[in-house]
C-alpha cells in the first residue's frame, strides 16, 4: 500500500465450488440477477463489471433466460467490459464488443448507452488517458456492484 494512501479494509469474498457448470452458471445469474433487483427496487441502478470469453457464456444464457421468462429488466443497468483486444475494430469477429452484443446484450432491454467496452481502436498514446477516463466513469457511476451475501442457490 502507498504511504500516503487511506487504509481500505480487506474484502472477504465468499467461495463456492460447484461441480457442474450449468449450476454455476445458474448461482452466478441469480447472484446477478438480485443484485439488480435490488438496486433497481431502492431506485438505483445496478452497475455489473463483466468479462467475456467462455467461461461467462452460460451465466449470460441465464441471464437470457431470466430476462426473456422471469421479467428481469436490464433498462436500468450500467456495464463495465474488463477489456477488448488492442487494435481491433468493433465490428470484427474477434472483438470483445462484437461478442457481447451477440450473447447477452442484443437479447436483453439494456439501453446501449449503458453499455461500456473499451475501445480497441486507440492509438497507443490514447490509451493511457482513455484508461483514466474509463476507471472515473465506473466511479461516477457508482462502481462496480458486488455480491456481499450469502449466495444464492439454484
């Protein structure tokens, strides 16, 4: 820690190991899935950080399905992506971007203004500041929201 930096607390994150991945997929989503809840009932929005690759495709199918059978609303939910692959544009097969849209944000009411990937697209001297600019968005909007409860079970 810096010298001149406050003391933050340690966060204890609970661990759940489950043995199959369509259960974990499903105890991710709800987690999610009440979080978003809560917020949007207290009259917030919930603010998720999400990553992409396959390991979330069956939390974002859930997800889906929550949204498409169960009324869960995204319309006052703000997302953060972890990343995006430098130098590549949106629309490529291969952009970060593109995968969201095609499994999860295309099939859920999320208002694409409060969709947040970074840009691929920067030249080099651009991504520092972009960085910064990214890392004050998620701070005004709230930051990221995290599970601090017992976890839910499928």
């Amino acid at each position: 820690m810096h010298p001149d930096s406050e003391a933050t607390p340690l966060e204890h994150i609970r661990t759940v190991v489950l043995e199959d991945p369509a259960e974990l997929a499903r105890s991710v989503a709800m987690r999610i899935a009440t979080i978003i809840r809560e917020k949007t009932a207290g009259g917030g929005r919930a603010v998720l950080g999400l990553a992409t690759g396959s390991t979330p495709i069956g939390v974002y199918r859930e997800l889906i399905h929550m949204h498409r059978d169960g009324g869960l609303s995204f319309a006052d939910v703000v997302s953060f992506n972890l990343d995006e692959y430098y130098a590549v544009e949106p629309a490529s097969a291969h952009s970060y971007h593109r995968f969201m849209w095609e499994n999860l944000f295309s099939h859920v009411d999320i208002d694409p203004r409060n969709v947040h990937i970074p840009d691929g697209r920067l030249s080099r001297d651009e991504v520092p500041a972009f960085c910064n600019a990214y890392e004050a968005e998620i701070q005004q909007a709230g930051g990221i929201d995290f599970w601090k409860s017992e976890p839910a079970r499928p």
